[in-house]
C-alpha cells in the first residue's frame, strides 16, 4: 500500500547533510537490516510533531512543502527517497490504520484521511503482523474494515468504490466480519450463561475457564448488553 503522499524513490544524493547534535530519545528505532536514512533523523530534529516519537500521517504535499520552508537544505532525490522510506514504515502505516488526520510541517490537522488510504493501510497494517504472528488475525481484520464500513455511513457500493476496492470482495468480507460477530456474541452468552448457574466468583469463573482475570468483568457486561439488544428487537 502506497500512501498519496509518497514521493516516488530515488537513488540519494550523496553529498552530505548537515549533522546536528541529538538528544537520546525513542525517535527513530532501524528494523533488523534496515538502515534508516539520516535526511528522516533530521527531519525529527525539523519537525519533531509530524517526524517524531510519534509519527502522524504526511499533509498532501508534503515534498514540497519541505523544499519550500527548508530552502538549499535538501537535495530533492535524497528527500523523496527518506520520505518514501518514512511513509512505507509500519509505524506510519500504524499512524494511518489508526484514521489519524493529515498534519502540516508544525503538526497541525489540516483534514481528514480518505477512506481509500485508511481501508488500505489497515489491510497491509494486518498482512505485515500476520506474517509475524502464529494466530491467524483474519478476524480482526474483518472486525476493524467492518467498523470502518459502519462508521463511513456509506452502503456497500458506496464503499467499494470510495475504498477502492473489488465490491464482491468487500461483500465476502464484511459477510464474514457479520459471521465473526454472531460468533462471538453466542460465545459471550453461553459463557454468561455458564457464570450465572455457577454460583462462583468473577475471579474463580476467569480460573475455571482460562479466562484473563482483568477482562471477565467486562466481558460478561458485553454479553449482558447483548442481550438487552436482542430483547430490543
């Protein structure tokens, strides 16, 4: 997934930039075998709201915005290749499967993400992790794009087409998010059920069933909820 604010790469310049003292702090962390670029360091240093310890979806436009506030500090091929390699990083990726707005060079929002690059950040969001993990994360995945779907207000194919996506796709997916969630609900009431006849404490109840002790409270509050929506109906 490319984000519409990414430059398209190039080969850095390879006169040197200008080195400016650094302070310990969580800024910028390198992958395992990955060189971060030193233009994205200085750019922290810049602009720390937007390229700092938290990383914040690029105003459209960005590129030259920089060259703009930043006159001769950049060689344009090195900053449309750190800046290509900042908007291809999961922790930006993170910054946009989280629906955050777009912000200037000062960190301001300055409007909101377009659906197309929300749906897909979070499809590649979840196919990194996935490839990371041993659960299959299918399921919440389906769960987040359905909430997403819900909260866009729009039908089916409104949403394929404002998402960018295949409509049958989407329609096998949000089908299954629908399956996912009558699952879970008739898991909630049958562990709500099993609590009610037990006759034994939240604490003793999360022990008899694995549960996480910290969660079962709410957990049992959500399926109490199910069921007044279902008597509601």
């Amino acid at each position: 997934m490319t984000d519409a604010s990414t430059p398209i790469p190039a080969q850095a310049d390879a006169r040197p930039q200008p080195q400016r003292k650094r302070r310990a702090g969580p800024a910028r962390q390198a992958q395992p075998g990955r060189t971060i670029h030193p233009l994205l360091e200085q750019l922290a240093q810049l602009h720390p709201l937007l390229f700092g310890a938290r990383f914040r979806p690029l105003k459209l436009g960005t590129f030259q915005d920089l060259m703009e506030r930043h006159p001769g500090a950049f060689e344009p091929a090195a900053l449309k290749e750190a800046l290509g390699q900042h908007t291809r990083s999961t922790r930006y990726l993170e910054s946009l499967a989280r629906g955050d707005q777009r912000h200037d060079l000062d960190g301001q929002p300055v409007g909101a993400l377009a659906l197309d690059h929300h749906h897909h950040a979070l499809v590649e969001l979840f196919k990194r992790r996935q490839g990371r993990s041993r659960e299959d994360l299918q399921p919440a995945l389906r769960a987040r794009v359905r909430e997403l779907f819900v909260q866009s207000g729009l039908d089916r194919d409104g949403y394929a087409q404002a998402a960018k996506v295949q409509p049958d796709a989407l329609a096998a997916l949000l089908d299954m998010a629908d399956l996912d969630q009558a699952d879970e609900i008739a898991r909630r009431e049958a562990l709500l059920r099993a609590f009610e006849i037990g006759g034994v404490s939240e604490a003793q109840f999360a022990d008899q069933y694995g549960l996480a002790p910290d969660g079962v409270a709410a957990l049992l509050a959500q399926a109490r909820d199910d069921r007044r929506v279902r008597a509601a109906r």
